[in-house]
C-alpha cells in the first residue's frame, strides 16, 4: 500500500471518527444533564469496543487488509477516542474540586478502555 492511500484512509476514518465523536458528545449532553463528562467517556468507551471487536474478529484479515489497520483502527478510532478532553475534563473537575468524579472519570476511563481490549484481543 503506498503512502498516500495510507494518508487518505486514516484521514477519512480519522473525520468520520471526529464526526461520530462529536455527535455522542451531542447527545450525552442532551440526555445527561450532570457534570460528570459521560459524552468523552461514553466515545473512549465505544472506541476502545470498537477497536478491540476490530481486532477479535478480523485479526487473520490485519495483515492482509491493510485498509482496516489505517482506516479503522488508527483514522476512525483516533478520531474518536480523545485523551485531550479526557484529561481536560478531568482537570476541570478537579479544578471545581469535583474531586470523586475526577477520580471516577479516571478509574473508569482506565478500567473500561483496558478491560475491553484485555477481553477482547486475548
């Protein structure tokens, strides 16, 4: 595969991944009205799923389908997972002395996200 179909994959799955982002950022605001950041944990949550389904199921097709190593797992799961918000939120929360669902906000960020790969890249 040459480089810039490499670029053009992770850069269409990396907008579709921002777009999607943005949209469960959009609905969590709507439907969750606290201040806990459920939208950045719900998208890392929903990207580390569908990172680690990505994997379970087609790692014998990785190797030769080089497409959906660039365009799933690095452009559309990049795109929506964001460790940036995550840790600004986190810093916000502490900043307003939120100081249980800062701490929340990390052990389950930490725990989903790893515990979904451990389960399903085994």
């Amino acid at each position: 595969m040459n480089i810039s179909s490499i670029i053009g994959l992770v850069f269409l799955g990396g907008g579709l991944g921002s777009l999607a982002r943005f949209g469960v950022g959009s609905v969590a605001l709507k439907l969750y009205k606290t201040d806990f950041p459920v939208g950045t944990l719900l998208a890392n949550f929903l990207a580390c799923l569908i990172l680690g389904f990505t994997i379970y199921f087609m790692k014998d097709k990785l190797l030769q389908s080089e497409w959906i190593k660039y365009f799933v797992l690095i452009g559309f799961c990049g795109g929506f997972s964001t460790f940036s918000t995550f840790s600004l939120e986190t810093l916000k929360l502490f900043n307003e002395q939120l100081f249980l669902y800062g701490i929340l906000n990390i052990l389950i960020s930490l725990a989903l996200g790893i515990g979904i790969l451990v389960v399903l890249t085994k």
